[in-house]
C-alpha cells in the first residue's frame, strides 16, 4: 500500500540529486577559465591524488598483472599457443584492467577524501565562511580537484599499465616457462594505439566522477560527524557504480 | 543601514523565523539575543545571502538583497565580515593564510601589503607573530579571536558577530566584548552580534533585540531591556528555568 508514495519520494529525490549535480557541473564548466590563476592550488591536488597515491596504484597493478598472466595461460592450455600470451595480457591491462582497476582504487582512496574535507568543511561552517568572503567554493574547491582528476588518472593508469604488464612478464617467465622475447614479442605484435588511447579516456572520465561526485557528496553533507562518515561512503559507492557504467560505455563507443 | 522585514523562514518543514522586523541603524551595534535554536544564527545568515527568505524582505541601505542574483551577493559580502559561531577557520591553511585569504582571492592589495595587513590584524586580537601555526594547534578562544582578525581583515562595513563569546572562560569573554568596542569607535561601522551572554549583550550593545518564538518581542537599549516589565524578556534575561517562555 506504502509502496508507491514511497517509490515516487525515491523519484523525486534522485531526480533532486541530478538536477543538482547538473548545477555543480555548470558552475565547474564556468569556472574552468580560471585554471591558470588556481595553478598552486590544482598542483597541491595533482601530488596528493598522484604522487601519494602511486604506491597503492602500482602494488594493485603488480600483481593484477601477474593474475591476468597465469588466467590467460590457464584458459589458453590447449586451445592457444603460449606464445600469444604477452598479447593478451598487454590488452586486457591497456583496454580495461589498468584504467578501471586505478579509477576503483582512486575512487576509494582519493573520492572518500575529498568528500570528506569538503564534507567537513561543510559541516564545520568553512563552506559558509568562503560564501560570506565572496570566494566561490567552486571555483576554489571543486575546479582544482577536477583538473587534477582529469590529468592524473590518466597519468596513474600509464604507470598502472606499465607495472601491470611487468608484473605479467615477471609471472610469465618465472612460473609459465615463456622467454622475455616471446612474450614482449606478442606484445608489441598486438599492441594497437586505439587501445591505448580508449583505456586512457576511460581514466580521464574516471577522474571527472570521481572528484565530481566526492565534490557533490562533500557539499551535501549535513549532521556533524555522522554526516560526513554517511557522504564519504555513498561518495565511493556512487563513483564505483559510475565508473563500471561509464566504462561500458566507453567501452561500447571506442571499442564496440 | 538594515532593515528586516516581514521575514519568515521555514527549514525541514518547520518555522524557523515568523516574521521578522528589525531595523539597525547605520554605525550602532545591535544584539540578538534568544534562547538556543531559535534561530538567531540563521538570522544573521539571511542578512548575507547565505539563506534565502520564504516570504519578507533585508534591505541593505535600501537595496533588496532578497532577490539579488549570486555576482551581486558576492559584490556585497565583501563589504561584510563575519565571525562565525564555531570560528569556522579554514583548518588546510595557517592561522596567516586564513587572515589573508579574502585579500588574496581578491586580489586586493599587493602581497607585502597583505603580508603588512595580516600581522596588523593579529596584533589587534592579541595573536602578535601567530601567523604560521595551524587551527588545530589553537586553543577555543585563540581560534575566535582569529575568526575575529579574519573577520576584519578586508575592513569591513558591517560586522556580524555570531556567539562571540560563548564557551570562553569570563577573561577571555571580557577580552573579545573590548575588542568589539574597540571596532565600534571605528567611524561608520555596524555591527550585529547574537548571543546568550547576558554580560557581554550589556556591555558591548547600542540596542538589544530579543528573538522569541520566530519573531522580535523586545528591541532597545540595555537599560531598557533590564526594566522591561514583559515576563518573557525578564525570564530570559535573568536566566530563570521558570516563567512563561517554559510554561512553568
Ligand atoms: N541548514 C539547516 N537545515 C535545516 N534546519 C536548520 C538548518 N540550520 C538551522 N536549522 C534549524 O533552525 C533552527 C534554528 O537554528 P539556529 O542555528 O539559527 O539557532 P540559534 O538560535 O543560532 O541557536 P544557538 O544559540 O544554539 O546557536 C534550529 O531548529 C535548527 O535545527
Ligand atoms: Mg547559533
């Protein structure tokens, strides 16, 4: 009987949260003209989200890799020759697995952050207070966290590949018995730039979820420390969620 | 001069403000004063833009701001310093950072001048040469009186003070309530505090108004005010959990 009032309070929220998430993204397409004069700020943002968050990046990526290895030899037994393994590790880390494992493992390290600074910010009234200085929070918030988010995912999926496929050729040929040249060999054979470049947009679009909806969430917060422990998590579920969508898509457009 | 009118508000479903009417006069300070939750410090946010009103009018030397669009909320706040309830110190940035913030964004004044400014404003609240320590790293009544330096720092005309001296031992309280006065005698600026610190309302107000169930039931001067011969007002001024405003 409840049901449908409450499935349509559910409608009107969601479609609430959307509505004004579009305005945030306005409002950062607005203030992106400002980047040179926030370059301090956008740097301070670029060596937290990249340079702090490498080593988790590259510890993920190692031993993906040295996973994708030793599954891609176990379905190839008897049906593919070995020596195509380089190859098929190199394109399932550049396609999908470097960029969608960096974006998930940013998304729970660096989006849980800025939602909750900003969430903090927001409860302990220092939102309110760059308001009241005539400072947009946007523009001094959100816009450096965005432009670093755009820059360095992309940047953090390159070393993520790179270390992925070491991580594969180490596995390769310590436990597979494959030579380095037959496996970088098979690399270079079915290394194609579109997959490079389709893996990199995808990290690009990660990095636009992830600090926009960390962003959102912080900015939404409300009731002390409680609120801000509730929007750090719906900030990673949310950005999780998108990035997997968004990755089909991508997937689909580019690859399709 | 600011001037309320007919201001009603309501957050979560719920009346906050009730037709508000409050007028202060350009050079005065004037003191809100109410009892916890009643809406004092979301007052002084419509005054600024921060909340919009359901229905009433804030004329700011007799412009509505009520309808202003976000560019000329911005263009005015600037002429407003604010001290929040909780300092609200920006904890990313030193105690000089914060202070020369505004300034910066602004771009105001060259970088030896803000550098000038900051060390000024510190030395006025009594924070001579604190410029590099951090939020954290302060004491309650350090912090306000940082909000407070930063609150003045782009020498404001309109000065709102949000519980200047709640949760400060008695010294300190009498401390922050000079430095108040001292602003005062600054020519042309008005000021707006909101408080339940009866001693400071006394010493460092023009006028007090009392916020009472969403609307203004008192407003005068501290004289006035003591001899009231309204329940309420008496009730609340003299601190008594007995009386009409708890239906004892
Ligand atoms: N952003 C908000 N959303 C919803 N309700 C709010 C919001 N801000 C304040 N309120 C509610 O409005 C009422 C007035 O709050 P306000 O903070 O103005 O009280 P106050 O008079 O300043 O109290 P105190 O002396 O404790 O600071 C409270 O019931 C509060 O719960
Ligand atoms: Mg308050």
């Amino acid at each position: 009987m409840n049901l449908v009032p409450y499935l349509g309070h559910l409608v009107i929220r969601f479609t609430e949260h959307v509505g004004r998430l579009f305005i945030l993204i306005g409002r950062l397409v607005i203030s992106l003209p400002m980047v040179p004069q926030k370059a301090r700020l956008i740097t301070q943002q670029m060596l937290y989200m990249g340079v702090n968050s490498l080593p988790l990046v590259l510890f993920t990526s190692l031993f993906t890799g040295g996973v994708t290895a030793v599954q891609a030899a176990y379905q190839f037994r008897g049906i593919v020759p070995m020596t195509y393994l380089g190859g098929a590790v190199g394109k399932a880390v550049v396609i999908e697995l470097g960029p969608v494992l960096t974006g998930l493992v940013i998304a729970g390290r660096v989006g849980a952050s800025i939602a909750a600074e900003l969430g903090t910010m927001k409860v302990t009234e220092q939102i309110d207070a760059l308001e009241t200085m005539a400072i947009d929070p946007v523009r001094y918030l959100v816009m450096p966290r965005f432009v670093s988010g755009i820059v360095m995912l992309p940047v953090l999926t390159i070393f993520s590949n790179f270390i992925a496929i070491v991580g594969g050729l180490a596995v390769s040929v310590w436990f597979l018995d494959l030579t380095t040249y037959s496996f970088l060999n098979s690399l270079k054979m079915f290394f194609e730039l579109q997959d490079l470049l389709g893996g990199l947009l995808k990290s690009v679009a990660f990095g636009a979820i992830i600090s926009i909806i960390g962003c959102y969430n912080g900015f939404n917060t409300s009731g002390g420390a409680e609120g801000v422990g509730k929007s750090t998590t719906r900030a990673v579920v949310v950005s999780s969620i998108l990035i997997l969508l968004a990755d089909y898509g991508i997937a689909s457009l580019v690859f399709g | 001069m600011i001037e309320i009118i007919g201001l009603h508000k309501k957050l979560a479903g719920q009346p906050v403000l009730k037709g508000i009417d409050l007028t202060i006069n350009k050079g005065e300070t004037l003191t809100v004063i109410g009892r916890s939750g009643e809406g004092k410090s979301v007052l002084l946010k419509h005054i600024i833009g921060l909340f919009r009103p359901d229905s009433g009018r804030i004329l700011i030397d007799g412009e509505d701001i009520t309808s202003y669009k976000i560019s000329e909320l911005y263009r005015l706040r600037r002429r407003f310093g604010v001290l929040f309830q909780g300092s609200a110190l920006f904890d990313s940035l030193t105690v000089g950072e914060n202070i020369g913030l505004g300034l910066r964004e602004h771009k105001i004044y060259p970088e030896s001048e803000i550098r000038r400014i900051i060390g000024e404003k510190l030395a006025r609240v009594d924070l001579k040469g604190m410029e590099n320590k951090k939020p954290a790293e302060l004491s309650g009544g350090m912090k306000k009186r940082v909000g407070l330096a930063r609150a003045i720092a782009m020498s404001p005309e309109y000065i709102l003070y949000d519980e200047p001296t709640t949760g400060l031992d008695p010294i300190t309280a009498d401390s922050i309530n000079n430095l108040i006065i001292e602003l005062k005698t600054e020519p042309e600026i008005t000021s707006i505090a909101v408080t339940h610190d009866m001693a400071s309302a006394y010493k460092i107000s023009d006028r007090i108004a009392m916020l009472h169930d969403g609307k203004i039931i008192f407003t005068g001067a501290p004289d006035e005010i003591k001899n009231s011969n309204s329940q309420t007002v008496q009730q609340f001024i003299m601190g008594k959990a007995r009386g009409p405003i708890t239906n004892f």
